[in-house]
C-alpha cells in the first residue's frame, strides 16, 4: 500500500512540474492555427502571436472555465476576458496594431483543471493614411469601423468629426493600447479627442454609435 501510495506521489508531482514548467514557457502560433494543451487550474500558459494590423480574435475551446489575457510587447495587459464565448469559455475581438503580442490562458479556479484549445485568428482591415491638416470626407455605415493611420512626432493631438451623425472616436497607439475614445464631445453628437501623444504610428477609428448613424462625415485631424 505504501509503495502504490509513493508512486502516485511520485506521478503527482512529476506532472505538476511538468505543467509549471510548461506555463512558465511561451508557444509560438501563427494567426489560423489552433493549439492543444491541459490547464493545471490558475499557473498560466502564454502564447505568442506575431500579426497584421486589424482584429485580434482568440478563444479557448473547453469544458472547463478559462480565463484568457492579452499583453503588448511591453508586457501590458490590454484585454481580459472570462465567459465570453461558448460556456465557461474566453473569447477576445480586439483592435490591435501590428506587431507581437502574448495570449496568457489560465483556468479560473485551481478546480479547473482539464484539456483545452486556443484558437488564435485574425482579421485585417483597410487603413487610411490621413495628413494632418487636410479633412478627409468619407461616408459612415453604421457601427463598422473605419480606420485611419497617423505618424507624429511629440504633441497635442486634436481628431473630431463634422456631420449630422452620432460618431464615435478612438485611438490606439503602436502597442496596441487605447490612448483615448469619446462619443458626444464635439458639436451636436459628434465625437472630439484632444490628447497629448508620444512620437509613434496612432491608429483612429470612427464609427456611428448605432447602424442607424449612416451618412456622410468629415474627420479632422490637428497636431501642434
């Protein structure tokens, strides 16, 4: 009984290594592929994933309950995520600019233990250079996001909409991270930022605050 007893220790422990060691270490994925792995409760597996400019989408398949985490390069948090997708599972959509970023997969209690799989895809989007400067007219459809890309220097960055709509303004630096997002600061419903900024590329994202706000718009955009 004793000898059964040390063996089962033994595995025990043996697999609980394993499984830290395992968390501690970052799997490369490409955007379209699929991973398998067992989760050991709360000791996180982390993920790499190199991608385009556009939509992020990762999420676990499970019959446990994941919790699911995204970092930027600099190793900041920028999306969380626990129920969102079938069951217990995560699921994250999120705006991201080019570049690495890391997935971190636990389970929610240390009861969550079991197999799993993250599916990591993504999709891209149309950008538009825009020049400080020089409005650009362009027609909404709704809630779909349209996006424009801008590279400056240290300043006060100023972006609003002109129109008849009810807008929606956001801005995400190079890392990933939403720098600043309003609705109904400008004239009418339209939507105003102004925000000191950090030499880099900005990506602004306009969209209605409903698919009722369809029509034509100008968005300015000023540094100084």
């Amino acid at each position: 009984m004793k000898k059964i007893v040390s063996v089962g220790l033994i595995l025990f422990f043996g697999l609980l290594a394993v499984s830290l060691a395992y968390a501690q270490a970052v799997v490369t994925l490409t955007p379209g592929s699929s991973h398998n792995s067992i989760l050991q409760g709360t000791a996180e597996h982390r993920y790499s994933v190199t991608v385009p400019a556009g939509r992020l989408i990762a999420f676990t398949e499970s019959n446990i309950d994941t919790v699911m985490r995204i970092y930027n390069a600099q190793g900041n948090e920028i999306a969380y995520d626990d129920d969102s997708g079938d069951q217990l599972n995560a699921r994250i959509n999120i705006q991201v600019a080019a570049g690495t970023y890391t997935i971190g997969v636990t389970g929610w209690s240390s009861h969550d233990v079991g197999p799993y799989t993250l599916h990591v895809r993504t999709e891209q989007m149309v950008i538009t250079p825009i020049t400080p400067g020089s409005p650009h007219r362009a027609t909404l459809q709704g809630a779909d996001e349209q996006h424009y890309s801008i590279t400056i220097d240290w300043a006060m960055l100023t972006v609003y909409t002109e129109s008849d709509l009810d807008t929606v303004i956001s801005i995400i630096d190079q890392w990933g991270e939403h720098v600043a997002w309003d609705d109904d600061s400008g004239d009418g419903l339209n939507a105003w930022i102004e925000h000191p900024v950090q030499p880099g590329t900005y990506t602004i994202i306009v969209h209605g605050w409903s698919s009722y706000d369809t029509g034509p718009y100008t968005l300015h955009v000023l540094v100084r």
